[in-house]
C-alpha cells in the first residue's frame, strides 16, 4: 500500500464494517478458507464482503482460500 488518499480511503471503508473486521480477525491465526469464513459470517454476503477486502489491498483471493 502506498498510502495515498486513495488507498486510505479504501482501507478505511473496507474496515468501517463490523463484518468485514470479523473476517479480518480470523487471519490473525492462519489463512481461510471461503467455507470457514461463510460458517463465521454467514453464505449470503461473504463474497460481497471478500471483494471490498481484495479491493483494499487487505486479502488476496484465490478460487478456495482467502491467504491473509
């Protein structure tokens, strides 16, 4: 990250979410997988939520696991 007010400014948004800090906390231990983030936080969003991450430059996402 550079940290332009660009990239801040991603970073900030991403991080304003309660759900999206909670997929965040899981890579403290180790990288995920899609399956186990959707068993924390729920099927239905957590690709919405994955996407807005990558675009931070916070996660990398590959076609199974989420590497931190």
């Amino acid at each position: 990250m550079t940290g332009s007010p660009a990239d801040v400014k991603l970073v900030s948004n991403a991080m304003a979410n309660v759900t999206r800090r909670k997929i965040m906390s899981m890579f403290v231990e180790s990288n995920r997988t899609k399956e186990e983030i959707s068993k924390s936080v729920g099927p239905s969003m957590r690709d919405y939520h994955l996407q807005l991450l990558q675009q931070a430059g916070l996660v990398d996402i590959n076609d199974e696991s989420v590497p931190r």
